[in-house]
C-alpha cells in the first residue's frame, strides 16, 4: 500500500528543492553589480519577500561570508539554500545563481575572436544596483540599528573600511564592532530576535566539509606536480585562488592573471576583455572563471573552472554553518553578534559609496534615473525583475 503521507512529503521536498533553484536562478539573471549588489537583491528576495530567514541571520550569513575567502554574494545564497533545502538546496542554490553568467561567459569566449559586442547599454542596469543597494541598506539599518551605539559601531565601520583599503579592512570592522558588542550591548532587542534556525547537517558533516577543504588545498598540488595534466593544472589553480583570496572576485584578478596570463596560456588583451565582459553580466565575478576555462581548453576547461573555483567557498561556508549558528545562539555571544551585525551596515554603506556610486554615477541624469527607480522599489513596490527590464530599456534609449 502507498504511504500518503510518505508521498506528501517527497512532494513538498521537491517543491521545495523546485523553488530554491527557480529563485536563485531569477536572481542569477537580474542580480547585477557586484557583490555588494547581490547581497542588497538577496535582502529583498529572501528576507522582505519569501521571509525565509529573519533580517538578523541574513545578516550573521553575511558576517560568515566577510571572515572567509572566495566569493562572498554565492556564500551567503548556498547558506540560505542549505537551511531552506538541506546540502541539494544549497548546490541547487549554487546552480541556479551561476549558470546565467556561465553560460554567457562561455558564449562570449567562443565568439569573440570573430567579432566586438558594444555594452554602453549595461550602463542601465548599474543604475538599477544602485537604487537596489540603497533600499537593502534602508531595510537593514532599520532592523540592525536599533539604538544609537549600534549606529556609532555602524559609522565606525564605515570609516575603517573607507579609509583603509584592504582586503582585511572588512574582517578588522567586524572584529571590532563584536567586541564593542560584547562588553557594552547587555541583551539582544527581544523584538527583533532571530527566527528559529533548523540545521540540516550535524556537526560532524561540518568538520567532514572542512577537513575535506583542507585536504584538497594541500593535496591538489601535490598531485598537479606528480601528475603534469592540463585538467589537473587547472583544478589545483582554481581551487587555490577561491581558496586564498579574502575580497572578492576583484581581489582574485591579479592571482588569476599570474597563472593564466604570465605563464603564456592566454593573451593579456584576451584577458581583459573577459574580465570586461565578467562586469556586464548578472550573477558573481567568480564566473570569469568560467571564461577563461572555456578559452584554455572549450566546454570541459570551462565546467572544471568554475566548479573548482567555487568549490572551496562550498565547503567552507557549509561546514562552518553548524557551528556559526550555534554559538550565535550562545546569550553571552548575543551582543557580540549585535554589534557585528551593525558593522554589517556600515560595510554595505562603505561599499554602496565607493565602487558602486562613484563608478556608476557619472552625472545629473544618472541621478534622476536611480532617483526613479528607487520611487519604484520603494513606493510602487515593483519587482525587481521588471526593474531590471526598464533599467535595459533606460540603458538602450539613453546610453548607446
């Protein structure tokens, strides 16, 4: 005999698994301008829209993300995945957000030694990250910031991390702002206490993840040195650089135009102009990856590329989750989380100044335009699929 409700659950699983993909994979074809971007299209889809976790984990999944390498927007989307969908759900949230550009990456490196894409009309949708970013910064500081040493801490960072441009600028904020947190913020705001997280994965998964990650980073040069196979050359450069590099996929250009680049596998201006391309498609910067596999050795190089790349950032953000949370929920930790999560805000306010805003706006109308599109969110509510729609139409009439 059938068991219904044995049944019933399978199909709420696969719904479940369904809609992780569909939701990464909408964000994957609309999240534009960098990390910080994502994260500000991420707030507004998940947390304000779905409420599949609270304002205040979203925001512990960010802090996770700064403290480890590789590339921090794809963390935080397989750590929602892995507690909305277990380990599938966390792949499947991987898929969903990369393959967008992935594929378009590898179309891009196929065609362009044949012909030149004009791309002035992207400059549209970096106008749609802007007022993205400003409306998830409003939404957090409202929730994050609920006393006024919460927005000292968040003016704080701020400064650090504009006035010191470093890759670890980030962390030292957080660091900082968690021990202000932790001697001066007594109690969490009852009022906007994290929702219950249910783990999927035990702690002992996680130490499996993690001693897995360190496996590989010390094993997979050895093996490329016994084994001198182009494939194996590329897994171990790959995996290094989304296992070394703390910053994101700005920070990982350098370390992949030394392995790629000086060592004669690709042209500089090859180079260039798929880092180019890399900036006007949706989804994270790591997918360049992508490109430069497909440009090396085709289809194969490519999938090798990009499941390399971000396969260290996989088992780090996984396997360190259990043991995130967990002592997240510790009470003498609560006000060293409080102040992390106010850093948070200033970090995303440092971030939305410089790059987003000053390499974006460029002059009066650009102004009009965010203001616009801001009225949109804000006011009209309006989703922000359609918002990147009229961002390229905005892009097509008045930039090419």
């Amino acid at each position: 005999m059938y068991d219904e409700k044995k049944i019933w659950k399978v199909g709420e699983s696969l719904r479940t698994l369904w809609e992780i993909f569909y939701v990464s994979l909408k964000l994957g074809c609309t999240s534009f301008g960098g990390p910080t971007a994502h994260l500000g299209y991420f707030q507004q889809e998940y947390v304000q829209k779905r409420k599949w976790l609270s304002a205040q984990d979203y925001s512990q999944l960010v802090i996770l993300s700064q403290f480890l390498p590789g590339p921090a927007s794809s963390q935080v989307g397989m750590g929602i995945g892995l507690l909305r969908g277990g380990l599938l759900g966390s792949v499947l949230s991987f898929l969903g957000f990369t393959l967008p550009s992935v594929l378009l990456l590898m179309v891009f490196a196929y065609f362009s030694m044949y012909t030149e894409l004009k791309m002035d009309w992207i400059h549209g949708l970096k106008l749609v990250a802007v007022a993205i970013v400003a409306q998830a910064i409003f939404d957090m500081s409202k929730k994050l910031l609920s006393t006024k040493l919460h927005g000292l801490i968040a003016i704080m960072a701020l400064i650090i991390v504009l006035l010191w441009v470093h890759p670890l600028a980030q962390i030292t904020a957080i660091l900082l702002a968690a021990c202000i947190g932790f001697q001066r913020i007594k109690k969490s705001n009852e009022r906007n206490a994290p929702l219950a997280i249910h783990m999927p994965i035990s702690k002992s998964t996680g130490i499996a993840l993690l001693s897995l990650f360190l496996i590989l980073l010390f094993g997979l040069p050895i093996m490329s040195t016994l084994w001198n196979h182009e494939w194996v050359t590329m897994l171990e450069k790959f995996y290094l650089a989304g296992a070394l590099v703390f910053g994101g996929g700005h920070v990982v250009l350098p370390l992949l135009e030394a392995q790629f680049v000086q060592s004669g596998q690709m042209s500089t201006a090859d180079f260039l102009a798929g880092y180019g391309m890399t900036q006007a498609v949706p989804g994270p910067l790591f997918t360049f990856a992508a490109y430069i596999g497909m440009a090396i050795a085709g289809v194969p190089g490519a999938i090798i590329a990009i499941l390399a790349i971000f396969l260290p950032a996989f088992l780090l953000v996984i396997g360190a989750l259990p043991f995130w949370f967990s002592l997240s929920r510790n009470i003498r930790l609560k006000g060293a989380m409080s102040g992390a999560n106010a850093a948070v805000v200033g970090i995303l306010v440092a971030a939305f100044i410089h790059p987003i805003v000053t390499q974006t706006i460029q002059n009066g109308l650009d102004i009009v335009f965010v203001a616009v599109f801001l009225w949109c969110l804000m006011r009209w509510k309006m989703p922000p699929y359609l918002l990147v729609l009229l961002g390229i139409v905005v892009g097509i009439v008045c930039y090419t």
